[in-house]
C-alpha cells in the first residue's frame, strides 16, 4: 500500500536528519554535552508540541485529506534541509559576532539558534503522527501498524546515515539527498491524497472499543517508558562507547538497535491484543529483563575486538550483540505507545500521548546525563530505569500475576547486584587494556555526560589516561626521550614552537596530559592558552608528572569549549597554534 511505503520512507529520513543535525550543530556551535542536550531538548521538544498543535487542530475537523497534509509536512521538512547548510552558516556568523563582545550570552545564542534552524521542521516531524493516525482510519489500518514502518525506517535511516551518505558524500550532499527524500515523499502524498475523509464525533464514540486505560493512566505509562527509554539510552550508549571505542560507531548501532525494537514492538501490537496480553504484565517484563541484561553491557568490552579479521563483520558482531542484549527490554518497553495510541480515536488524544511521551524523552536523557551518570554510573542508572518501569508494570498487572512478577523483578535486581562487574572502582570499561597494560589499579574516574576518563596504573608500571575505553596517553616514570611511546606529543610543542621567529602567544587545542603544552611552554612565550572540551582532564593533571605542573605556571590560561569554536570565536592572533593529538592508533 502506498501509505506504508511513504511512511517507511519517512521515517527514514527523519532519523538521517537527527544524524545531520547533531552534527551540524556541533561544527557551527562547538561539540559538547550542554550543546547536545539542548539540541535534543530543541527537536524533541519541537516534535512534542508539533504533535500537540496538529492534534488539537484536528480535533474538530468534520472533513480532511490526511494524506494531502501529510505530503506538505514532508515537503515543508524537505525545504528546511535544503536551507540548512545556510542557516548555519549565518549563525556561524552572528555566534563569533556576539560571542566577542559578549562572551556569557554564549548559551542563550545556542538555543536560539538551533531553535530557527530545526525548530520549523521538528514540528513538521512531530504534526505528523496525528496525520498518520487519520491516514490509517482513512485507510483502515492500524495507526500502530503505520508507527512501526515509521520506526523501521528510522533505524534504517541511523545506519544509512552513518555508514553510507555521510562517508560518501560528506554532510552537504547528504543534507541534499535526505530533503530529496522528504520532498518526493510530500509530492507523492500531495498526487495521492486528493480524497478527502469524513470523521466525526459521533462516528467516532460508536465505532470506537473503550481504552482499557484512563487518560491519567495512560498518561502515566507513556511518560515512564518515554523517560525510562531514553535514561537507557544515555547509560547504554556511555558503556558502548567505551566497549566499542567508537562514539560515531558505538551511537548508530545503538540507535538502529533501540529503533528497530521499537518499530518491531509497534508491528506486533495487533497480534499482542488479539492474544489478550496483559500490557502490565509486558511493562514489568521489560524492567525485568533490563536489570537482568545489564550485567553484559558491563561486560561487552571483554568480547567486542575478539574473532573479527576485518571492519565489516566487526560492524556486523557489534550489531548484533547490542541487538541480542537490549533489543527483548526495549521491544517491551515500545509497545506502550503504540498500544495506547491504537485505542483512542482522536487527533487530539494521539497528539497529547505523543508530545508527552517526547516531554518526558527530554526528561529521561537529561536525568541521566547530567544526573545519574555523574552520581552513581551507567549500571545503576539502568537499575533505576528498569526498577520505574517494572514497578509501573506491578502496577498495572492483574492481581493475580503481581507476586511471581515482583519475585523475578527481585530476583533479577539481585543478578545485577551480585554480578555487578566493578566499573568505576575495580575495573575501566576497555579492551585496549591487555598485556603489559593490564589494570593495577584506578587513580581516579569520572563518568559524566560527555565522556566517561579515568587515569589507571597498568601492572606494568605504565600510568594512562582512559577516554571512553581507548587509552588517550601514558607515561612510565624513569623513560625518557624515544622509549616514552608518546614522544611525539612534545615534539608537537617544540616544532612549531622552534619554527617561528618570535613565538609570543601560543595556543594548544587538547590538554590531555599536558604533554604538548608544557612543551610549549618550555619554549618561553609571553602566554599560552589551552583550550579543552572537558573540564575533568585539567583535574586530572595532577596525576602526570610529565606535564611538570604546567597549569600552575602564571602565562596559561585555560578554557572549556570546543576547540573549532574557540578559534572561530576568539580575537586573539596567535603566533603558534597547536594540538595533544590522540595516538595514531585512535
């Protein structure tokens, strides 16, 4: 049917704009953790009220064509991504402007500018579920059948972006082929969706079966797993990244993984009601098998380099581990939304269950992010999630299956308790860490929404700087000159430095363990600054004495940002400009 193909299609092209934006966002406006939250914060929140405002516009609508609204969604997202690289760059322009002059208003150009670039199409993206739930009536199908091709796009859409369009074509190109997309999926929409359908309230209350949940209720449900979905998310994603040792990598699998679930989780919502499947009882379940998997995320950094000769079938093994691990608790966790949606029958109700489920997405990462991580770590943020949405499943469960439900649920938090594998305090989530480098003992650790760093001594002697599972840099007292196996990173500082004529002001992008920058300094200008994206390295200094205490000197100046968006931002001519790189290696 031509409605399912224009959906898949859709939802293709929306999770490849997600991709894109995040990463336009962080070229224009500088990569960091406040800046992908309030990007997300921006395209959920406006997919949230998108939803909102079509749903209460619908609500009394006698006589629509759903499928011609919906055509002029998408090609009103397709026309925003054709602006897109435009719009960046005029923000570009405006951030280094204002940030000279007023550097504190930084955050609030941030918002305001992903706000005008993604702000119109995100609404576009989220007015379209209301639409889809009238295209489904119209065309007697299920809205919760239609959501899930929507979603299997999506997950198509976060692998084909990663790993084809944007190697292939670069991020320009890519923009100009996903709006390609959303513009022949709105042309064909506009052809075929000249018929117009007749609702009404009446037809509605007769032909409707009652919502085996009140509105609170159900409200309730969407805002759980909404939250607790997106808390796994973020926890899932910092232990990945550090098992992988890929962040680009590490995030497309994941997000294909969690939307391929939840696309399934939509198409099995028919057949789960026909079976009479107690949704409660798949609620508590899916906290259930959360907490009972995340001991192996714990553990995914043992497995994930062992029996792979070549990038594909690595690809390919992480894939499919992620999938096997957190595809049965998120494929529970997304047959709420699809479940609730298909029992009401109105624009209104759909847009109120979506906007909130993504209000409380917003909620459910910054939690986590900014929150949980920081404070207790990944693995008991996922007990957190898991514990709120098996209780929320208890809840809603028959009487009579509630105790056998509470004693797995018990059961599985002790499997996690007792099989908790120490990250953080016994052990640093990496496989680089074998042989002569082989863990001691951890000196300090940090895990926040950005990263997660610890400095580890090795049985060896070797002492390392660990970025999210790859070992950044090390150092063995008493080595010097060549035997140091990140010899290169002083001669990053002197080189140039030794080059020019007259070096006054310097300027070193990446502190890590201050190598570079204390060659530099050796070098005697009048001032150096250091620019890092995460404030936790300069903390750690301390533990490098190869650095010589070079933050301490009175000439350097630190700063937290995003080094692309220092340079662009700042006024400072400097003489000499250089970088910590990561070894050859990363």
């Amino acid at each position: 049917m031509a409605i399912q193909l224009l959906v898949l299609l859709s939802g293709c092209a929306a999770l490849s704009w997600e991709v894109i934006w995040q990463l336009k966002t962080s070229l224009a406006l500088g990569a960091s953790a406040w800046g992908t939250a309030l990007t997300l914060a921006v395209t959920m929140g406006g997919m949230s009220v998108g939803a909102l405002v079509m749903g209460h516009a619908l609500r009394n609508k006698t006589t629509t064509k759903p499928l011609r609204l919906y055509g002029i969604l998408e090609f009103i997202v397709g026309i925003c991504g054709l602006l897109l690289g435009t719009a960046f760059r005029i923000i570009e322009k405006i951030d280094t402007q204002i940030y000279s002059t007023a550097p504190e208003s930084a955050p609030a150009i941030y918002l305001a500018g992903i706000t005008v670039a993604l702000g119109i199409p995100a609404l576009c993206l989220g007015a379209t579920l209301p639409v889809i739930g009238l295209a489904a009536r119209q065309y007697r199908t299920s809205i919760s059948l239609l959501y899930g091709l929507n979603t299997l796009g999506a997950a198509a859409g976060a692998l084909l972006a990663a790993f084809l369009l944007i190697p292939l074509l670069g991020v320009t190109a890519a923009s100009y082929t996903i709006a390609a997309v959303n513009i022949i999926v709105g042309s064909a929409a506009l052809i075929l969706g000249g018929d117009s359908f007749i609702t009404s309230k009446e037809s509605e209350e007769t032909s409707a079966a009652r919502p085996s949940l009140a509105m609170p209720v159900a409200l309730l449900v969407v805002f759980v797993t909404g939250f607790a979905t997106f808390a796994l998310e973020v926890s899932w994603f910092r232990s990945l990244t550090s098992a992988f040792r890929s962040t680009t990598d590490a995030f497309a699998i994941m997000l294909a993984c969690v939307l391929l679930s939840l696309g399934l989780a939509a198409r099995f919502v028919p057949l789960l009601k026909k079976n009479k499947a107690p949704l409660g009882v798949l609620l508590a379940w899916a906290g259930i098998l959360t907490l009972a998997m995340t001991p192996v995320i714990e553990r995914f950094d043992l497995i994930a380099y062992q029996f792979t000769p070549t990038p594909f079938l690595l690809f390919t093994k992480w894939f499919f581990m992620t999938f096997y691990v957190i595809g049965a608790p998120v494929f529970l966790l997304g047959i709420a939304l699809p479940w609730l949606l298909d029992e009401q029958h109105n624009p209104r109700k759909w847009g109120i269950l979506y906007g909130f489920n993504a209000l409380s997405a917003i909620l459910g990462s910054l939690c986590a992010g900014w929150l949980l991580l920081p404070a207790i770590g990944f693995a008991k943020t996922a007990w957190l999630a898991g514990l709120l949405v098996a209780g929320t499943g208890l809840f809603l469960a028959p009487a009579n299956k509630r105790i056998v439900l509470a004693s797995l649920g018990i059961m599985a938090l002790i499997v996690a308790v007792f099989l908790e594998s120490g990250v953080g305090k016994t052990r640093v989530q990496s496989s680089a860490l074998t042989g002569n480098l082989k863990l001691a003992k951890i000196l300090r650790t940090y895990e926040g929404p950005d990263a997660t760093i610890s400095v580890v001594e090795a049985e060896s002697g070797f002492k390392m700087l660990v970025i999210n599972g790859f070992i950044a840099t090390l150092q063995l007292d008493g080595l010097e000159g060549d035997l140091i196996p990140t010899h290169y990173m002083p001669w990053m500082g002197h080189m140039p430095m030794l080059l020019h004529p007259d070096p006054q002001k310097a300027l070193v992008i990446a502190f890590g363990t201050g190598q570079t920058a204390n060659a530099v300094r050796r070098e005697k200008p009048q001032s150096l600054d250091i620019v890092d994206l995460n404030a936790k390295v300069f903390s750690m200094a301390d533990l490098f004495t190869m650095n010589e205490g070079v933050l301490d000197d009175p000439i350097v100046h630190k700063t937290i940002m995003d080094g692309r968006a220092y340079i662009r931002r700042t006024n400072t001519i400097y003489d000499v400009i250089t970088l910590e790189p990561m070894p050859p290696n990363f």
